[in-house]
C-alpha cells in the first residue's frame, strides 16, 4: 500500500487566484494548516517562476492568510511542460500526491495521483468550499477520518 506522505500543491487557481491579484482562496490557512499535520512533506508545484513565487509565498504570510512555515516550503524544479512527481528527490511516485486544477500539466501514468480541484476564478467567490472538499477526498482516501 502506498504511504502517499507527501502533497505538491499548485499555486494558480489551486490555493489562490493568480500570481497577479494573489487572493487567497477561502480557507487556505486552515487547508495549508491540515496539510502539514497530515504529511510529512509539503511542495508547491507552480508555473509561477520561484522569484514570483517566493514573493507570493511572503505576502501570504505576511497578511496572515497563511501559516509562517510555508516561507520554508521548497519549490519543485521542472521544465514547465508535465509536473512530474520523479521530480520531487527522494520520493517514489506512490508516495506523492498532487493537488491541481489543470490536467494538462499531469501525466498519464501518474493521473492516480492527482486530487483534481475545481479552478478557482473570477467572480472569487469568498464561499468556495474546494480546499475542505478537497480536504475531504484526500481523508477518505488516506482511510483517514476527519
């Protein structure tokens, strides 16, 4: 059985609008909260290049929209074209999960490890619920209860 104890997360349309607006999903700091009690690793797996992402990450924290230790979190390398997770050193494919909301970037032979999330885009509703859904789905498959 898989021990699937890490989680790569996308930045866009994932955990917040874009690398532009940079709005907060609703419920990021509770999400990103029950990831790092729930896995022993944590990624962002972004397009956004590591410089925009990094200032990204800061003015997170910084507004208290998420929790201080995700300024530590490591950036997955990648050319830009699959989010490979054989990218991520010294994890087999079994043990990562990715959450995204774009398909294209996932690969075939690693789409039974991809928690898909409904894009998160303009009107920003400040009701989305996906991260708890997501939340939920992860717990379930994970035999783990709430």
């Amino acid at each position: 059985m898989p021990n699937e104890s890490i989680i790569a997360l996308d930045l866009e349309g994932t955990l917040i609008s874009n690398a532009v607006s940079q709005f907060a999903r609703p419920g990021l700091f509770k999400y990103l909260s029950w990831c790092k009690d729930y896995f022993e690793e944590v990624y962002i797996y972004s397009a956004v290049r590591d410089s925009k992402c990094h200032e990204i990450v800061y003015n997170l924290v910084s507004r208290n929209l998420a929790p201080k230790w995700l300024e530590d979190t490591q950036f997955i390398q990648w050319d830009r074209k699959f989010k490979d997770l054989a990218n991520i050193a010294g994890a087999t494919i079994e043990d990562c999960l990715i959450v995204d909301d774009n398909r294209d970037y996932i690969l075939d032979d690693q789409i039974h490890q991809w928690i898909k999330i409904k894009k998160w885009s303009p009107p920003y509703s400040d009701t989305d619920r996906e991260l708890e859904r997501v939340q939920e789905i992860i717990e379930a498959r994970l035999a783990h209860t709430p």
